[in-house]
C-alpha cells in the first residue's frame, strides 16, 4: 500500500521516512516501529504535532501521520504504553507532541482524552538502492551507539528538575547563551524524557554548535533500564566535537520514571558533573530535591533556579535555610552564566593551566 504523509512526525527521525511511503499491514508491537495513522477526532488543546524541522503544526481529523510506536510516563501530560498487539485497524492514541503512538492508560485533566490514531501499517525503508524488498522502519537506524563507558569528558553542567514544566530548558539555554558568549565551545544534550526536538533545537539556536538526544540513539521513551548506557553514548558523541562544556538537561523529574535517578547514581556520570544545578517549582520541592541529593548522591546542588527562586521570599529560604545558592534564571540570568563559569572553571582560574576557550579540559 502506497500513503502521501500530511505530517511526518519528529520522533520518526532517524528513519528518515519519505512524505511518499509503502506501507506493510505486518506490524512488529515493540518501541521504535514507524507506523502510518489517520487522525480521527480534533481537539482544541494539545492537538499539534512536531515535525522533523521542529515546527509545530497543527492535526486535523483525517490527517495521514507517520508516527512511531512507543510509551510515555508524564505527570503533566499522558501516560501510555506500546500495546501486546498492533495491526490495522486498531485505534490507538497520540500521546506527545513529538508523535509518539501508544494505548494512553492515563491522561492528565487539563489535557482531556489524547487523540485517537487509526493505524494504517508499517511504514517500509528500502535501505538498499534497487531492490524492491522493503525492510520496517525503525528509529535504531543510524542510531548513536550506546556505551558502557563514558570517555574522557569536557566538564558537564547537569540541569534537573523536581518535575516537569520547573524552568530546567530556560536556564539551559541562558548558561548556553553566557558561555557561547564568552567564547567557550559547548555542546549540549538532554539526556532523559520522551521524544521531542524542540529542546535541543533551542540549545542550538542560543549558541551550542551541536546537540543530541535520546531520540538521536533510537529510543522514544527512557527509563532506568537504558537511561545509563543512552547518556554515556550520547556524551561520548558529543565529546568527539571536543566542546569545553557539556550543558546537559535531565528531562522529567528527579523522582520520574524517565531514568533520571539511574544517571545521578552512576559513579562514571556523577564524577563528570563539574556542577549540578536544579530546578525547584516551590520552595518544598526545593527542600526536598537538596535531602535527596545529599542522602543519595553525597552532594548538593551548586544553584537552584526555576519558579522557586521567583522573587525574593523564595531565595531567602533557599540560601537561608538549605544553605545553597538561589539564581533565577529569567531575573538574573547574566549572574546564573558567571555563576557556572566559575564553578566549571575555578580550578584553572586558581592556579591549574587554564582552560582556554576551543580547548579541551579533561579529554585526552
């Protein structure tokens, strides 16, 4: 069966699927797969779609999509898994917008129900020029490998949250934008969450000369069975451009399903993090994300930003009472960039070789 693609959605990427596709009605049930649904409904919230160049554009009833199947664990959005058994006809459910398919086995109530996803078949690669056997589509092609390993490394500022929609992209992007503007070299990445460009675009167009994530090492979803190896695989790939910092966000929570704590207890990961900054919604996430750290992880934070930091009354409790420093990223962001210049590269300002911008401090 021959399909012309409406919408081709971001999290198909890697497959590089054509607007004009061969479908198969033989579909393998498993995360990753490429499928072709109809849209059937319309919504008026959470009703667009991400495409492979990060715009946003919106669905429509009858809307021929090329989506990909896979799960989602969101407190603010739909929780949703990849059903035993896919085969046309079935209705399943759009469950980001990134075009992630699943079964939604809970949504969220300012959200209402997600939308319903008619699936057509499997869409086919013909990896091979000339030949006429098709092979499904799958976002592990051409897929960053996984590591066991983490390589030498630049310096890592990590960026987690006490939950979703806690500031941690904003205050990426600003350190992205201080240190490009003081001339270091920095890559980024996002390391946890479920299949979505728009973060890493944004870590580009603020300064980083490459970004990377899950998605690009072909998982849609990830969880604390493969968070470990993704990162390390990712970090390795970036380290090869030879940045002078990674600027890396955790998506999610540090308490979510996406894996986020797996990373922080890895002795390789944990070592590389030159500074940790974390985004607090309120002051009792703020609390209990420093407990956390210090209990699981035998450190704390360098700065706490997000909405918890929103005015004074905030900051004076986080540095009052926790005893770490307090940084809005939207009031003062020129003092969050100084601030995590320094922490990255204090030893070489007090007396180590300095560490000089297009240089590489910790590689080999």
């Amino acid at each position: 069966m021959k399909v012309f693609f409406d919408k081709i959605a971001s999290a198909t990427r890697n497959a590089r699927v054509q607007r004009e596709s061969i479908l198969t009605r033989e579909i393998l049930a498993e995360e990753g797969r490429v499928l072709a649904v109809r849209v059937r409904g319309s919504k008026a919230v959470y009703n667009t779609v991400e495409d492979v160049h990060g715009r946003m554009i919106p669905l429509n009833d009858g809307d021929l999509v090329a989506g990909v199947l896979g799960g989602r664990r969101a407190l603010r959005g739909y929780a949703g898994v990849v059903p035993e058994r896919v085969q046309p006809g079935d209705l399943l459910d759009i469950l980001n917008l990134g075009g992630v398919i699943g079964r939604c086995t809970s949504a969220n109530i300012e959200l209402g129900p997600p939308l319903k996803a008619e699936v057509l078949g499997a869409v086919l690669n013909f990896p091979v020029l000339g030949e006429r056997t098709g092979v499904p589509a799958t976002i592990k092609q051409g897929a960053v490998p996984w590591a066991e390993r983490l390589a030498p490394s630049a310096p890592i500022v990590y960026v987690a949250g006490t939950c979703m929609n806690s500031g941690k992209t904003f205050a990426c992007g600003e350190i992205i934008r201080h240190l490009t503007r003081r001339g270091f070299r920095v890559c980024g990445a996002k390391l946890t969450g479920v299949s979505l460009l728009r973060d890493t675009l944004s870590m580009c167009d603020l300064g980083a000369v490459r970004s990377l994530f899950f998605n690009d090492a072909g998982v849609v979803s990830t969880t604390d069975a493969v968070s470990v190896p993704v990162a390390k695989g990712l970090l390795n790939a970036l380290n090869a451009d030879e940045p002078d910092v990674l600027v890396v966000e955790l998506g999610d929570g540090i308490l979510g399903d996406y894996g986020v704590q797996a990373i922080l207890a890895d002795a390789e990961l944990l070592a590389a993090g030159t500074a940790h900054v974390l985004c607090a919604n309120d002051p009792v996430g703020a609390w209990g994300a420093v407990e956390l750290y210090r209990g699981k992880y035998g450190r704390l934070p360098d700065v706490i930003a997000g909405p918890a930091t929103d005015n004074a009354v905030g900051r004076d409790y986080i540095e009052g009472s926790l005893g770490v420093r307090a940084i809005n990223a939207r009031i003062d962001h020129a003092l969050l960039g100084e601030t995590l210049e320094k922490i990255v590269f204090a030893p070489a300002a007090e007396g180590a070789p300095a560490a000089l911008p297009g240089a590489f401090p910790g590689g080999a």
